[in-house]
DNA sequence: TCAAAAGTGTTGTCCTTACACCCATGT
DNA sequence: ACATGGGTGTAAGGACAACACTTTTGA
C-alpha cells in the first residue's frame, strides 16, 4: 500500500478565506486542480512529510500544520491502493508571495468558490474547513493567518469569514482584547477607515501558554453574514 | 509500507473509565500488553477495517467508532515500516462481557492504572483521552458507554471520572435534563441509595439531531477529584 | 462640516454556581 | 427515627448581545 500526504494549505488576503490549489503536471488527472501532495519516504515521518511537502510548494517552514486525518477509501486513487494522510495549515499569505514555487502553477481560490478537484480532495477541504471552524471556536488559531502586525478590525474580517456571521465591532474587539493575547503598537493603520485602527502583535510566550486553554471564540451572533 | 489499524476501546464499569488491552499471543513483544489491531486489507477501507477488528475481539458492531489519527513515526513498530491509524471506540461494557472473544485474553484496566503497553500505544491512548474529554464537553459522546437504561448519578459518576471532577449533583442533573436528550422512566434504581434514582434512557432521535449541534457539557466546577 | 469607521459605555437578559433545603425509603 | 443519597429552590455574580454614543480624521 502507498501512503501518501495531502496539505490543505489555508490564507487570508484580508479579505477573504481561501485556500491554495495546484494544477496537477502529471498523470493521472494532468490539468485538474488538486491539493499540494506527496508521498512519505522511508527516511521521514507524516509530520515530516508534510512539512516537507509543504516546504517544496510555498518555501516556507514552521508553519502551523496539523494532522487532520487518514483517507483511505478503496478506490479513492483509482490507478493505485493509497492511503493519504492529510494536514491543514495556515500560513501567512504575504510570506507566501515571497517565496512561491513557480514550478506547480499554484492559485488560491477564495472558499467559496472552489474549482472542482481530484479524487476525494473535496472532502478533505470540507473536513478542514470544518475542523478550523471548530478549532478557532477555542483556540487562538486564526492568528496564523495574519501577518505580525495586524488590526482588530482586520481580525473580526477573518472571523466574520471563517463562521460567516456579521459581529459586533465593540463586542468583538473586548472580547479579543480580554485575552491579553495582543500588544498594541503605537501606530495605526489608515487605509481602512480616516480614523485608522491600531495595530497589534500578537504576544507570543502568552499565545504559547494559552493556546491550549479553552478559550471562547464563538461567535454567538445571530446574524448570517450575506455571500 | 504497511498500513495497520490500533483501537482504544473505552468502558465505563458503572464506578470508573477503563480500557481494553490484549495480552499479546504472538512475537514480537509476545506477553506484552497492547492495544487491539490488526493490518488493513485490501478489500476494505479504514472504517470498515477498523470496525471488522473491534468485532473480532468484542463480537459487537454497531460500536461508536471514531478516527483518531495516522501514527507514523520511522521506528515505531521496530521490525517493519508500518503506519497505524488509531480509532478510539466507546462501548457499553455489559453488553461486552457477553460477546467477549476469548482468543485474545483481553482485560478492561482503569484508565488510571494502565500497565505498560507496546510501540507508540501509550502516546495513542493519551490521545484519545484528550480526545475523548474534548469531545464530550461538547457533544454527549459519553451516553455511549451506558446502557440503555441508567441514571442521572450514573452519568454523573461518568463524567466526574472523565474530568477528575467534583460536580454539584443538582447543577448536573438540571444541565444534563435541559438538553431534553433523555426520557424518564417509571422504574428506579435502587441500590445506590434508599430513595433511588429514576431510570432514563436516551431520546435517539434527538441525540442524533443534536450530536453536532455545541452543546456545554464543560464541566466548569472548580474542585479535583482525588485521586 | 460631514461621512465613515474605530472604539467605549451601558443596560437588560440569561446562564451558572454554590449551597440550602426537601423528599423517599431501607434499616 | 434517622441516615443516606436523590432531587428542587434560589440568590448572587458573571458573561454577553444589542445598541447608543463618542472619537478621529480625510475629503
């Protein structure tokens, strides 16, 4: 039996959730959108693989990557018996521009509006999307997928993304504020709005510490956010 | 590579938590205990595997099965390259006994007085304790290792040695009530006390309609339990 | 001066905790 | 009758949603 890695790779542009597609260059399938891949060598481990793969596309490491699970329907791959083990991540889409691959033809596809994509691809970016959704609701997560410096206002986009929901300004940003998770900078960014919205960084060693506490990111308001 | 399936099997024996371990009939490590497994065929996929090995050792099917993770560390099974998906599994224990497959010489161990076990299985078990808590603070997985018909203590007693946690009987059994997840009987049970305790069983429909759905079911109540 | 977005204040509602108390019954 | 656990009542405190309000600044 092969086994194989699957990554599916998450971003923000600040705007939107999206997710970043390759356009297969080999048989089977050539041209289909499909996630980033590969197999596991006898020399490393899944979580090796994984950041290894992941490495090859975006040419960056420690990054945010968890194990979301192992696929392994019979025919799942048609030409071949694999079992894939699949891994989400989240990093940060600025970084990425930097140091993309060009070899893969990679494109990120806002969430909803996916391309069609090979095999059982599809239900792995479901279970994925499922699983952040699920994930950010506790844990600080989402930060992964913002630069270092960032805005509240910026941040409640990503939320209001993630679970599709219209939120609160002033409730979200005390909520996110009574982590004492973020330090406030001294400037502000203005092209958002003639006010301008501070900055903040995230505090790393508290993030560290806290991230596994269960903390209540749920967004609890009614309201569905329009597509 | 090989690909191999390992489950947590998880009982509750009315007092405390415990596990099902095999004393392991072959080489290597024969004598050892470990947790049941068994390789994947080609004929079956993951799930399907998963659920054929939990029936060979419990003679039960229809158990709550869920996928764990991928374990693929290079040496984790010394004498061959073998990736283990872990599924951990709930089942009611009484209906055990009575199906229990004498081939293997299984033994339920309290969750808190493990023996040692083979490979990597420590780490997998220590998982699907994490696991298990985090799921049952949410969804009511726990009424999956209770018989059909129990009571509220009961439940309590559960979740008390799932979370190593005092709980305040009257707060438990309003939160527990409010879920409208149970139907009283007429019946009681009565040896846990004079007055008894009235019998319940689960409203399957609601419970399935309301898996998902984020119930809270954190035990929020400040004192340990001793151990 | 006005619009637009950032951010603060305030209030009512609901949920939860802690703990007092009543209930049923076997010995 | 009384001890034992089952179960209900209740008051204080906290968290949160809703929304009114103030602030800042570019045009």
């Amino acid at each position: 039996m092969l086994v194989a890695i699957d990554c599916i790779i998450f971003g923000f542009d600040g705007n939107r959730l999206k997710l970043l597609l390759i356009k297969r260059g080999f048989e089977p399938q050539r041209g289909r959108w499909s996630l980033m891949g590969g197999f596991v060598t006898p020399d490393e481990n899944l979580n090796q693989a994984a950041a290894r793969i992941l490495k090859q596309l975006t040419g960056l490491t420690d990054i945010y990557l968890e194990q979301l699970s192992a696929f392994g329907e019979r025919f799942r791959d048609p030409s071949e018996r694999t079992i894939s083990v699949a891994y989400f991540s989240l990093i940060d889409i600025n970084q990425y521009k930097e140091q993309i691959n060009h070899e893969y033809s990679a494109e990120w596809f806002p969430l909803k509006q996916l391309p069609p994509v090979i095999f059982d691809h599809k239900e792995m970016i479901e279970m994925a999307k499922e699983k952040l959704r699920y994930k950010a609701a506790f844990h600080p997560v989402l930060f992964e997928l913002l630069p270092e410096k960032f805005t509240i206002p910026q941040l409640q986009t990503l939320y209001e993304d993630v679970y599709n929901k219209i939120l609160d300004k002033g409730n979200f940003s005390r909520k996110i504020l009574s982590t004492a998770l973020l330090i406030k900078q001294k400037d502000k960014e203005k092209n958002g709005s003639k006010k301008g919205a501070f900055y903040y960084k995230l505090d790393k060693r508290k993030y560290q510490m806290k991230f596994n506490s269960f903390l209540n990111f749920i967004p609890s308001q009614k309201i569905e956010k329009s597509t």
